[in-house]
C-alpha cells in the first residue's frame, strides 16, 4: 500500500512537472487585436493593436485595396473633415459640374468629394501615395462613420490600456 502511494505521488509530481516545461514551450511574439468598433453598411472602423502599435483601420467593400491605415489622432482629423460631408454635397449639387471634386489634405490622407452633374456623389478617403488604396462611402455612410472616427483616439486609449498580452 505504501509503495503504490509513493508511485501515486511520484507519477502526480511528474505529470505536474511535464505540463509546466510543455508550458513554458508556447510563447507568443507576434499578435494582432482587433476591435470591430463601427460599422455603417459596408463601411467599417477598426481598432487594432499589435506590438509595433494601435492604430484605427478604415475599410469598405474591395477587401486591401478598400483599406487604410491611421494612427488614432489622424483619424480623429479625417473624422472632422467627413463630418462636413454636407457642406460639400450642398455646394456640388448646386454647381452640378460634369467632374466636380473638392480635395481635402490632412496629415498622410486625402479626402475627395465627388459628383458628377448633382448625381453619384462619394466620398473617398486615401493615402498621399501615388498608388494607394482608397475607402469608398456615400454621404450618409461618411457622416455616421465620422462620429466613431472621431472617438477613435478615446477607442485605441482603451484598447492600449486593457490589452496587454
């Protein structure tokens, strides 16, 4: 009876010491979070943290060509510029120019604004780059996706602070 104890206890504390060392085996260098924060029709608002940094990701339909990158503070700023999509779709639908087009520079980005005779407006968020992916949306996506960019700098402060793999 003694001896089957010991080899319980011998088995238990060696099982026990296998599954620490298999443990210590996993570790995790690279990683991605992602919060699917907004989202208005096809058009989405990321948060996503990984160990280079947080940044808000804003995509529509077209998959990586319908994506860009920002860090939280240049998304509040293209938040403030499609909050007055009204203002340049008031101004086009009374021009109603053939390829009418209003550019907005802030920081890394570019905002255009286009209409052709008062019909078909979009708006169209992109990179400076020569080539670069742009996010598509109407005036009404644009305006309600505003809002949550413009609390994408509050979102990722979040995100920083209870992410911590």
């Amino acid at each position: 009876m003694h001896r089957k104890f010991s080899l319980l206890i011998v088995l238990v504390c060696l099982g026990t010491l296998l599954n620490t060392a298999s443990a210590r085996e996993f570790t995790i260098r690279d990683w991605v979070f992602t919060w699917y924060a907004a989202q208005v029709e096809d058009v989405r608002m990321d948060i996503e943290k990984t160990p280079a940094g947080t940044l808000v990701v804003l995509r529509s339909l077209g998959g990586p060509i319908a994506t860009i990158h920002a860090s939280p503070g240049q998304a509040v700023e293209i938040g403030k510029i499609l909050k007055n999509t009204n203002t340049y779709y008031d101004n086009q639908m009374k021009r109603r120019d053939l390829d009418d087009q209003d550019l907005i520079t802030s920081g890394e980005h570019q905002i255009y604004f286009t209409s052709s005779r008062g019909k078909n407006f979009q708006v169209r968020v992109r990179t400076t780059s020569i080539v670069s992916p742009a996010v598509l949306m109407t005036r009404n996506q644009a305006l309600k996706i505003a809002d949550s960019l413009l609390e994408s700098d509050k979102m990722a402060a979040w995100v920083d602070k209870r992410i911590h793999p």
